[in-house]
C-alpha cells in the first residue's frame, strides 16, 4: 500500500522557517522524482518544487526561490522542504506527491501517481 505521510507543519511567524517531511512506503522512492504542491485558503492548487529521483536535480517556482530548499533521503524514503524567510502568503496545505518524471512540474495533483494528505503552514504574526 502506498503512503507519503507529510509532517513539520504548523504556525510561525514572518520570517521564521519550518521543515516539511514526507515520509514514503509502499512504492521505489527512488525511482520516483517528489514534489511539493500546496493549496492556499479558497485558492487552486500551486507547484512548489521538484527534485529527481536521486536528488541530484532540484526546481523551483519564482515565488519560493532562493528561500526554500528541496531534498531527499532515499536510504530512509522521506522528502524534505526546508522553508526560510516565509511570508504571510506560503500560508498554505503542502503535499508531497510523486511521479516517475521529473518534468511534470504540474500544479494539479491528479498528474501524480501518488500524494500525501497534506500538513497546513501557518504563517502569521
């Protein structure tokens, strides 16, 4: 049975910083390029990030870049996002999700072979 169970969430302050997880089971981690989605309040869905399989490859969108840092641990499955400097807009649901190419770079989850259900970041003063 294939699970990614998404943790690290919750409520920080401007500027602060939180690490996402997402642990995987059940299919090749490594043989799988992992993403990062997230769904703002009353909003669609956003690409974050992507990173290859064996994580030597890592993309971004415009709105996270050069403040957030994908990663991957295929020895222990689990996907990262280390999120620095946030703003009141990366409020949101982060998924993790996973596709065998690299490329897909899609906002809508159901391009995804797999996803997670997601944790909520909060950020506020």
């Amino acid at each position: 049975q294939v699970q990614l169970v998404e943790s690290g969430g919750g409520l920080v302050q401007p500027g602060g910083s939180l690490r996402l997880s997402c642990e995987a089971s059940g299919f090749a981690f490594e043989d799988y390029a992992m993403t990062w989605l997230r769904q703002a309040p009353g909003e669609g869905f956003e690409w974050v990030s992507s990173t290859s399989g064996a994580g030597t490859g890592a993309a971004y969108a415009d709105s996270v870049k050069g403040r957030f840092t994908i990663s991957r641990n295929n020895a222990k499955n689990i996907l990262y996002l280390q999120m620095n400097n946030l703003v009141p807009e990366d409020t949101a649901v982060y998924y993790c999700s996973a596709a065998t190419s690299y490329y897909v770079r899609s906002p809508s989850p159901y391009d995804y072979d797999y996803r997670g259900q997601g944790t909520q970041v909060y950020v506020s003063p």
